[in-house]
C-alpha cells in the first residue's frame, strides 16, 4: 500500500506535535508521511526537493510568504496531483473565499478539529488517487486542453454578447466584458427585462475551473433567471436560488453573487449581495463609492441563510459599476494585487468614458499592472448607466 506524503505549513511549534500525536497509528501503519514548513517559501523548497507531496495542510497567515500566495505559486506550477486544504480562523469568509478561488481543495476552521480533518485529508487522498490513475490513461496535455476548450465554449455560448443589449430602450444603458484566464473559471454575468420598467443584472464568480465550474455557472445563471422572473424582490429571489442549489453543490462547489434590479422609471436599484465583491456607485460629482453590504453569505453551501434587499437611487447619468475578484485580485511579477485603491482611482479618472470604453479601458489597466505575470482567474466586468426619461 502507497504511504501519503502529506507537508504542513504553519509557524505554530505546537501543531508539529499535536499532528504527529493525533495520527501516530498511521504513521506507524506507514499510511502518512509528514513534513513541515514554517512558511510558503519553505513549502516551496521542500516541494522542489520531495516527490510525490500529495496533500498541503497550509495556515493563511504566516511570515515570508502566507497561505494565499503559496496557493497562487502552486496554480502557477500546474501541478494536477497535488491538493491544499486551507487553515482559516473560523467565519472569515473573505479568505476562504479567495483560497477556493485559487485553487484550494477545501478548508478547515480553528481551533483545529481534528476528526474533520481526518475526514478532510481521506477525501483529499482520495481526489488524488483518482487523478493519478486518470493520468495513467490519457494525455493530460490533450485532456486539460479539451477541458478547457469545452469550459470557454459553455462561458461564451451563454453570456449575452451583443451591445448595446437594450437598443430601443433609452432610460438605461448596460454593457459587461470578459478577460477569460487560461484556466478557464466560473464567473458570468447576465441582465433581462423582469417586466417593461424592471431591468435585472446579475455578476456572478463559481468557486474552481474548468468544465465543473462552467456548468455550475450555467445552473446558477438559469435558476436565477428563472426565480426573477416570478420574485422581483432581491433577496427572495437569492434565497430560493440558495435552496434549489444546495441538491447541486459538493462540498467545494459554491457561488457569489450580486443581484440587482433597476426600476427604469424613478433609477432605484433594489439589490442583495451573496457573497459577493461590492459594486461601486459612480455618482454625478465624479466620486466613487461602494454600495453598502446587505445580509447574505455565498450560495450553495449553507442552508438556511437569511438575505436582505438594500436600495440605492441612481440619478440620470449615475452607473453601477460590478466586477468579479479576478481583477482585485490580479497580481504582478511582485506578487502585488490590483486592489481596490487602482479601481476607484481608475474608476474616478475615467467616470466620464463611455460604458464600453471604460470596462475595456480598466482591463488593459489591469493588464499593464500585471505585466509578464500568470493571470489566475477571469476578469468579469458589468457596468449599468440610469439615462432616466426624457
């Protein structure tokens, strides 16, 4: 029987032995193997000098290098057999959110249960071990490349891609972009008429890549315009979105989502958040702020979840401007983020471009900023102007 190799990252002395205490019968039945690292860069030396790693057990805050960007140097490796469960402090959502984006297999919270992560590392292995034999059997160039054809095909086949989307209404505008990473993920965006005088839109980000994540996209985009269709108000609209996808999801499988709804006669937007990164309010005085957040977590993995509707008004010429957290989180060569200083400041420079220019115009921003870097997840964007009536 094959020994698991298994590396732990973390800077706590006691943790090394609390692991070797609490799973010394597999050690001695030669089923696990340890290693430690103290940080992401001594993670990154062993893994160059130690084959066959299957499994990281990585704490997000540590000196030299954290948790978050260990995963971002692991996705650049490409490595298929190798999966990392994050260690986070319980009920922060923001970082957990950003690993399984990166390409966590799951998490676990602290203090440390070590039952749950016994279950946790077995599923792991087990992940593993299909993966490896499926390698066996194929190409994986071939394979990932036909994966990935597949994924962008789904993305492209249903987001709306002809603009201006509404060409007979004047009271509103909406425009959205998309810079697809290599590794196709899945994000989406989508906007419809609810009724003659209610324009909904939707931004939306799928925890992992490929083909999964492109067909759970496209059932998160279905349900949601289904469900808006019969409940106009926001939150509701989330919650039952919520419900129908729990039967869907895995346990790493969920989404984020920001849904809102435009009444075009008076410019309120009634809106819930999921999750999701907080749009911006482009007013008429050239400033830039955030909408406030509404309750709500991501959806899929919990029920039930209690969500809230918040509303804005909008005056003529005023936008919303939504985007996913591939342009956030966009780092350069220096392992800096794009973050969201560059968007409001890029945002309030460029208030008076139009719809179409602006999104294109903040990603090549982006992409300057990034340089010769690896772009790890999509870059989705929607922007939604109120021209009011005449």
């Amino acid at each position: 029987m094959r020994t698991h190799k298994i590396m732990v990252v973390d800077d706590e002395p006691d943790l090394q032995m609390l692991i070797l205490q609490k799973f010394r019968k597999k050690i001695h039945n030669d089923d696990y193997e340890f290693y430690f690292a103290e940080n992401g860069q001594e993670a990154l030396d062993l893994l160059n000098v130690t084959s066959d790693i299957s499994l990281i057990l990585s704490d997000i805050n540590m000196p030299k290098m954290d948790g978050l960007t260990l995963l971002q140097k692991l996705q650049e490796k490409e490595e298929q057999a190798l999966k990392t469960v994050i260690v986070s402090a319980y009920g922060d959502m923001e970082n957990i959110r950003t690993a399984m984006n990166r390409g966590a297999f799951d998490f676990v919270t602290k203090p440390i249960d070590f039952t749950d992560l016994e279950v946790t590392i077995e599923r792991g292995l087990k992940e593993i071990h299909y993966i490896r034999e499926n390698l066996k059997q194929k190409n994986l160039l071939n394979s990932v490349q036909q994966d990935l054809d597949t994924a962008s095909r789904i993305q492209q086949k249903i987001l709306p891609q002809d603009f201006p989307a509404f060409p007979d209404r004047k009271e509103f505008q909406v425009y959205a972009e998309m810079h697809t990473a290599k590794e196709v993920g899945g994000d989406f965006y989508d906007f419809f008429m609810i009724d003659d005088n209610h324009l909904g839109f939707v931004i939306g980000d799928v925890s992992g890549k490929g083909v999964p994540a492109s067909i759970y996209m496209a059932v998160s985009r279905t349900m949601l315009k289904a469900i808006a269709s019969q409940l106009k108000d926001p939150a509701e609209c989330l919650q039952t979105v919520n419900t129908m996808l729990i039967p869907e999801s895995d346990l790493t499988t969920f989404v984020t989502i920001f849904y809102g709804v435009l009444n075009t006669d008076t410019g309120v937007v009634k809106y819930c958040n999921g999750g999701h990164n907080l749009p911006y309010h482009m007013k008429d005085d050239g400033s830039v702020v955030q909408v406030e957040n509404t309750e709500g977590l991501l959806l899929g993995k919990i029920e039930p979840i209690q969500f809230q509707t918040k509303e804005i008004q909008l005056k003529p010429g005023e936008k919303m401007f939504l985007y996913t957290d591939g342009l956030t989180e966009a780092m350069n060569e220096n392992d800096e983020m794009y973050e969201d200083e560059r968007v409001e400041e890029y945002l309030r420079t460029h208030s008076k471009d139009s719809d179409g220019k602006l999104l294109r115009g903040i990603i090549v921003d982006t992409l300057k900023f990034m340089n010769k870097a690896h772009q790890s997840d999509d870059i989705t964007l929607l922007v939604m102007e109120y021209v009011g009536r005449e």
